[in-house]
C-alpha cells in the first residue's frame, strides 16, 4: 500500500484531531457513494496495524484531493 506524507497547515483547522480527519474522510465516502449509488462505500479498521481503510467501490482519488482544503465538491449542494 502507498503512503503519502501530506503537508496540511497547522493553522488550517487548528482545532481538528484525528477524529475529524476521519470524519472527512467517510464524508467524502459517503458523498461519492451519492453520487453514484453503485460506487459503494466500505471501511474497515485493523486494530493490530491500526490501519483504518475508508473507500468506495470504484473511485480513484487525484492525489491533490487529499489536501485538506481542495474540493470539487464546493457548489453542489447535494453533496456533504
């Protein structure tokens, strides 16, 4: 599996923690799946590795998309 390091400004969501994170992310999730009801979404979370995976059937992100800040999402109001 690839790992990206990501560089996010401290000072973008100063009083975001990990489980905000998260939250974007299976908000993303869940807007994908939306957006297209056979792009189902999944998680699942390895308590050994602590891994947690969030997905969808078959999307790809654009590496950019994992930038806290960038979206395509910003005048759909149908999405999250």
């Amino acid at each position: 599996m690839r790992k990206y390091e990501l560089s996010i400004s401290a000072d973008y969501v100063p009083e975001w923690g990990v489980t905000e994170a998260v939250r974007e992310f299976f908000q993303n999730a869940i807007d994908e799946q939306a957006r297209d009801s056979g792009n189902k979404m999944f998680f699942d979370y390895d308590p050994i590795s602590q891994v947690i995976r969030i997905g969808n059937k078959h999307s790809d992100l654009d590496i950019k998309t994992l930038l806290f800040g960038v979206t395509t999402k910003k005048n759909d109001r149908e999405m999250i």
